[in-house]
C-alpha cells in the first residue's frame, strides 16, 4: 500500500482517550512526515531523471566506443594491407632489379667474348700480315740480292 503526503496530511484519528495523544502534536508531526516524505518523493523523481540522462549518456558513450573500435578495427586492416602491398610492391621491385642486373652481366659478358673474338681475330690478322710483309721484304730482298750480283 503506497502511502503520499496528502494521505498522511489527511490522516484522521479517532476521539481522544484517557492519557491519549494531543492532536496537535500528532497533526504537527504527521506535517512533518508528509513535508519530508513529498522532499524524498522530488529528490527521487530528480534522482530518477539524473539516472535516465546518465543511462542515455553511457549508451551514447558505448555507441561512440562501439563506432570507434570498428573504425581502428578499419585503420589497423588498412594499414596491414596497405604494409602487406608495399612488401609486395618491394619484392617486385627488387626481383625485376635482379633480372635486370643478370641481363647486365649476361650483356657484358657476351661483349666480352665478341671482344676476346674480336681481338683473336687481329692477332691472326696481325701474323698474316706478318707474315705476308716478312715474304714481301724476303722477295724484294731477294730481287735485290739477285739485281747486285
């Protein structure tokens, strides 16, 4: 049974017996008690509003955490992607720089047989020239040799 300040404000007690309670007093105190209950009553109703207002502030707050750990969820996926793309794009590059370098040696070192082939062939031009110019002079020395006697 809820009791409200307008019930024990009007509150009634039957006649008085002998050595009963004053009227009075009991109408002051029943005052009282009602003035003090109707003050529990507000500070409840207040307090009973500053909960509802904190409840929509902390669901608001989870909201916003909620919003928060998805969107760092988000970056943190990004930034492995994006890490995981830039070791790919790395590796790439340094295996199209190998390749690049392997055809550099296989270049040079085909131009270093043309050359040492190169070079074979004027050594076997140079002693047929030689050769060629030793029999020349050997056949002048000869055509003179033969004009002086």
């Amino acid at each position: 049974m809820k009791i409200s300040p307008m019930d024990i404000q009007q509150q009634q007690f039957k006649g008085k017996m002998i050595g009963g309670l004053d009227p009075d007093e009991v109408d002051a105190f029943l005052q009282a008690v009602a003035s003090e209950m109707e003050g529990l009553i507000r500070e409840n109703n207040e307090l009973k509003e500053r909960l509802n207002r904190h409840t929509a502030t902390m669901s608001e707050l989870q909201a916003r955490e909620s919003q928060l750990r998805e969107t760092m969820l988000a970056a943190q996926k990004i930034t492995e992607e994006m890490k995981a793309n830039s070791q790919k794009e790395a590796q790439l590059l340094l295996s199209e720089a190998e390749l690049k370098g392997e055809r550099i040696v296989a270049d040079a070192e085909k131009k270093v047989i043309e050359l040492s082939n190169q070079i074979q062939d004027l050594k076997r031009d140079k002693v047929r020239f030689e050769a060629g110019f030793k029999h020349l002079l050997d056949t002048y020395y000869k055509m003179l040799s033969v004009t002086d006697e």
